[in-house]
C-alpha cells in the first residue's frame, strides 16, 4: 500500500535581508506540520524559497553598482543561513532564478498564450513597486495601493495579459463546492466582496520597462510578471513540464498553501485561474494566517525601541535563548489564523513559564529522583492505584487531540494539549511527593510505581513536542534510554521496561530574570549604537563655522513620495524621498507630529551627504530638516513655494 502523501509549501519571499521574528512565524508553523506528518509515516515534501525578479530588486542593484544576481546571492545566503539556525526541515529551497524554473515558467507562458488565455493588449494602470503589484484606478484605495497604503504610479505601456475574468464563476463554484479550500472561512467573504463580485479584471502578466525577470518565449522584449513566475514555482519545483516530472506525478496537488493573510488574493484567485488554464488540479487548501505585529514592550520609549530592534533579530534571539525557545513562542503564543503580538516580554514569560517551569521541572524532578533512589535504573511499573489512572488516560489520549488539533493546523492547540499533561504531572509530583515516599522502606514499591509513571509520561511528552521542538525532546529521550528517532508508535503508556538506564539531566531551560534581562538586552542595544561624536560648540552656543564647512552639508530639496510606519517602533517613519531623479530610503523620528498619509506628496529638505545608516533594520540615506520649539515640538522645514525636487538648498 502507497504512503500517504502530503506537500506543504510556505509562499517564496523577497529576499530583502532585514529579517526579524514575523518572517519566521509561516515557515516555523510549516515546518511543525512537516515534521508532524512525517511522523505518521507519511510521504512528505516541503518547500520553500525566494522571489528573485522584478523591478524592486533591478533597482536597488542598480543603486549599489551591481548586477541583480550579485545583490541578492548574499541575501538569500542568509536566508538560508536563518533556516538553518531554526532548523527548517524543507526539501527544496527553490529560487526563481534557478534554470530549471526559469524553463518550466516559459513552457508554462507559451501552453497559456497557445490557448489563447494570454493575448497582447495595451495596459494603462497603476503600479506600486514596493508589492510588484498593478492595479485598475477602482481598486485603489484612496488613490493609493490597497495592500500596503503606498503611492502608486500611472504607467501605461504594452502588455500581455492573462484572462483572469473567464475564471471568475469557476473560482466561485470551487468556493462553493470546497468549502475547506480557502481558510479562515472570513478570507472567503475578502475574495468573494472585495474581488471577485466587483469584477475581476484581466490580469497583466509582462513588462518591457523591466528586463530582471523571465523573457517570454514567443517575444523576448517582455519580461514575466512576477506574480505568474513567482506563483508557478510550487509546480517548477516538483519537475511539471520536465523531462523527469516524477515529483510532480507523486506530490501534485499540493495539500496545503500556507501564506500571510496579505498575498490570500493572488493564492486564492489568480493561481486557481492559472491551473484551470493549464487543465491542472487546483491545491487542496489554501491558508492565509494572520500577522506577528511586533511592539508593546513595557519599558521606557528609548530603551523600548532599542530593546525591539534588538530582540527581533532571530540570530540574537536563537542566540540568547536557543532555537527551540524561538519556535515553542512562535508556535505557542500566536492565536492560529489572527493576529498576534511579538514583545520581548511574552517572550520571556513563555520560557518562563512553560518550557523552564513547566517542562524543565518535571524532566529534571524526575531524572534526578530515579538517579537518587534507583541508582539510575527505571523502576518497575507497579499497580495503579490513587491518581495513577488519570495521569495514564491523560497521557495515552494526548495523541488524539494533538493530532485532531494538527489537522485542523492550529499548532498552539497541540501544544495546548501536549503541556497539559505536563502540567498534570507536576501535580500528580504533588500529589504522590515521591519525596515522603522514599522515607519510607515500606513504600519503595509504590515509590518506584510513581517514578515509572512519571518517566513514561515526561517521555510520551518529549515525543510529542518533536515536530515542534528540535532539539530538547532528543535530549529527554536519550536521558530515558531512547533514540533520537522515537516516534508515534512507541506512544502507548508502558514502554519503557523495567531497569531502563536513567541520566539525570540539568535544567533543560534554565529560568530567565526577566526584569534583569529586559535591562541587559536594552543595554546591549545602546551599546551597539553607533558612537556619538564628542559635542562640538555650535554655532548657537556661541560658536562659528567657516562658510567652506557650512557648505559640506548638502541640502537638497525632496518630494516624499511614499511613507510608512517603522514595525516595532513609536516614533519612526519610512519614507520614500524622490531628489530629482533619485530615490532614497530615509528614516526620520516624527511618528508623533505627522502620519504617513500627511507626509506623502510634502516637500522637504534632506542632508543628502549624510552616511547611510540602519534604524531598527531599514536603512536611512539622509535626513529630513525640522525645526523645534521650546516645547519640543516639531516641524518639517519646506520649500516657501513650490519647487521641483532636487533643487539645491544654500
């Protein structure tokens, strides 16, 4: 008989390189799922990877002086090097500008512009860059890009595009008839009111402005749309259109699209489209979870942003408190298909809490118990008697849950379930206090019941939490004498056997001051701040500057033409400052006197010589000039009349 199968994927990213804890969140929960359905001996492949093409990235090489190939290589370098860190079980890391998806995806244009779903036309629309996203002047949101708030540009030029509105009643019966297909049931009524029942519009799917992209076979001067070359890469990797496309045979299709409640539309109504183009079965479900919104910390607002910015980064965060921490939070904490908060608190309270108090106390209680009073060997099972059954029951049924709760994708109910009977077993602890027991000759017997029972439940434990935690279920299970690779079918309660060698083991996780580190972290933070030149008299305190030193400041006058709260901090905006006819990235500290939407369309003055630097991970390539009041009060120093950007301040 086959094995079952069963293929996950997590959606490609851009390979931007400020990576913080929310990229982790899908590909953490896909990876528990993986290693949870291989688990049950199933066949199982995972895949994940990189968004390589478009306009975003042939920008920013072209503003570093490289091509776009020598730009993202180190990004996606440490993609995987964070992948690594939390132990990302994937099978394939695909990236778009591997050789055999470029061909699949060319084969894949030429089979749809063959049957006559993609036609050329002339495309006048509006473009944001920063979500490689088009859009018809109706579906802007005031005037702006509905996904992420952002300018968009009106760009008219000639396209292909793909007859995305002859799919619009078989996307809807697909909803109808496969009410599991798109998940949570709320992302149905999104696709159906905000999309599908205004009318969906014919999708452009190619660009000659931008060259970094697949050239289409049947006209080499366009370039693919990113959205079709990226969506295709979940049947390029499985060898569709190949000479060997045995993958595909075996795993297509997929059994699960996990993604972020952001990008459901192209998942949920384009790439259904494309298969019923191509006569391919649609995924089986699609998921469009919530965000990991990071902020909140209770601490000053400047020890706040800098304990943030620190903390996010999953390298210090794997770091300071290891990678199973870091996926048990992530798995844990977040409410399954909403939003959830990230602060450096949770996150240590969690440790706290569950994996040291909770976890780390039962494994250590017990190991060192059956070492002190067994000389390390496990007892015999003994007959059951007080709350010995409902320990056992509790134990023996925790697979059913968690398994019921995985298939239903809600990790933080599995664990739920798992650390529940941890908890029952520090208080059967309790309730037995093995220590009065071993007083007590007479009761050695009974001592040795609940140690067995104890170290029977702590190792169904550990087996349970291995598709979630990587590396201290091993650690549990090789203190009780069994393999790395213990798994489901050793669940049932009395397997281990009497005299089974017993290691004590040390504080699995050790208890974290939480107040103490919060300080440490913020500590560091301000530490790993670029050091402030010493305080020079200035010309307001009494001093003077030649004009040659006034004019090494370069101001130059800017148009912001984009803008955007900085995640995780109070105080900071991004904006996007065109000057002439440069862009840049800038940074600036006025969150609390102006919002993103006052800011765009303002002009400003930049220092526009001023060192690049990194605010809470996004890059700064100036500075915008404000003046200040008594009060602190700010505000933005403009032009007196119009004037073009780019014009020079003297």
């Amino acid at each position: 008989m086959a094995k079952k199968k069963f293929y996950i994927t997590t959606p490609i990213y851009y390979p931007s390189g400020n990576w913080h804890i929310g990229h982790c969140y899908t590909t953490v929960i896909c990876d528990a799922l993986a290693r949870f359905h291989k688990m049950l001996g199933e066949d199982v492949y995972f895949l994940t990877g990189t968004d390589e093409h478009g306009q975003k990235i042939e920008r920013e090489a072209q503003k570093r002086g490289v091509t776009p190939m020598q730009f993202i290589d180190p990004l996606v370098a440490q993609l995987k090097d964070m992948w690594r860190l939390l132990d990302i079980s994937y099978d394939r890391f695909i990236r778009t500008t591997d050789a055999d998806h470029v061909a699949c995806v060319q084969k894949i244009y030429q089979r749809l512009y063959d049957s006559g779903d993609i036609y050329k036309s002339e495309y006048t629309g509006y473009y944001c860059t920063p979500c490689e996203s088009m859009w018809t002047e109706a579906q802007l949101k005031d005037g702006k890009c509905p996904d992420c708030g952002r300018e968009v540009a009106l760009q008219k030029e000639e396209s292909y595009f793909f007859r995305l509105s002859k799919y619009a009643p078989r996307i809807l019966k697909l909803y109808e008839d496969n009410p599991e297909f798109l998940q949570p049931k709320s992302r149905v009524n999104e696709m159906v009111n905000n999309f599908i029942k205004p009318g969906l519009q014919d999708l452009c799917v190619s660009r000659t402005t931008v060259k970094w992209g697949v050239p289409l076979p049947f006209d080499p001067k366009h370039y693919a749309y990113v959205w079709i070359d990226a969506l295709s890469n979940y049947i390029t990797a499985l060898g569709y259109l190949s000479d060997d496309d045995a993958l595909y045979r075996k795993f297509w299709n997929a059994d699960l699209h996990m993604v972020g409640k952001e990008i459901v539309r192209f998942h949920a109504i384009i790439w259904p489209a494309i298969l019923m183009a191509l006569g391919e079965k649609v995924p089986k479900q699609v998921y469009g979870h919530g965000w990991l919104l990071i902020g909140g910390d209770k601490l000053s607002k400047s020890k706040q942003d800098a304990a943030i910015a620190q903390l996010t980064d999953p390298y210090e965060l794997v770091k300071r408190y290891g990678a199973d921490a870091v996926r048990y939070f992530l798995l844990r904490e977040i409410p399954f298909g909403s939003d959830g908060e990230y602060t450096n608190e949770k996150l240590l309270l969690r440790i706290n809490a569950d994996l040291a108090n909770d976890l780390g106390n039962l494994v250590s209680r017990t190991s060192a118990m059956i070492v002190q009073n067994f000389d390390g060997k496990l007892p015999a099972r003994g007959k059951i008697e007080g709350t010995d059954g409902e320990l056992i029951n509790m134990a023996n049924g925790a697979f059913e849950t968690v398994k019921t709760a995985m298939e239903r994708l809600n990790a933080p109910d599995a664990l739920a379930a798992i650390f529940a009977v941890v908890a029952r077993a520090n208080k059967y602890i309790d309730e037995t206090m093995p220590w009065v027991l071993a007083k007590d000759p007479q009761k050695r017997a009974r001592l040795g019941a609940v140690l067995y029972n104890l170290a029977e439940t702590t190792r169904i434990c550990a087996v349970l939490l291995k598709p979630f935690l990587t590396k201290i279920p091993a650690l549990i299970l090789e203190s009780f004498s069994c393999g790395a690779d213990t798994g489901f079918d050793t669940l049932a309660f009395g397997y281990l056997k009497e005299g089974t060698p017993v290691k004590k083991l040390p504080p699995i996780f050790p208890r974290i001051d939480v107040k103490k580190e919060l300080a440490e972290v913020a500590a560091l933070m301000q530490k790993s701040k670029p050091k402030k030149e010493e305080k020079k008299e200035s010309a307001a305190e009494g001093g003077q500057i030649t004009i040659d030193e006034f004019f090494k400041t370069q101001l130059r006058v800017g148009e912001v033409i984009a803008c955007e709260r900085v995640k995780g901090s109070q105080k900071l905006l991004h904006e996007t400052v065109k000057i002439g006819e440069e862009v840049r990235s800038i940074v600036s500290g006025i969150a609390n006197y102006y919002t993103p939407e006052e800011m765009v369309g303002k002009k400003v003055v930049v220092v526009s010589n001023l060192k690049p630097a990194k605010l809470c991970g996004v890059l700064s390539e100036g500075m915008i000039l404000c003046a200040e009041d008594k009060e602190g009060n700010l505000c933005l120093v403009s032009p007196e009349k119009p004037f073009a950007s780019g014009g020079s301040v003297r």
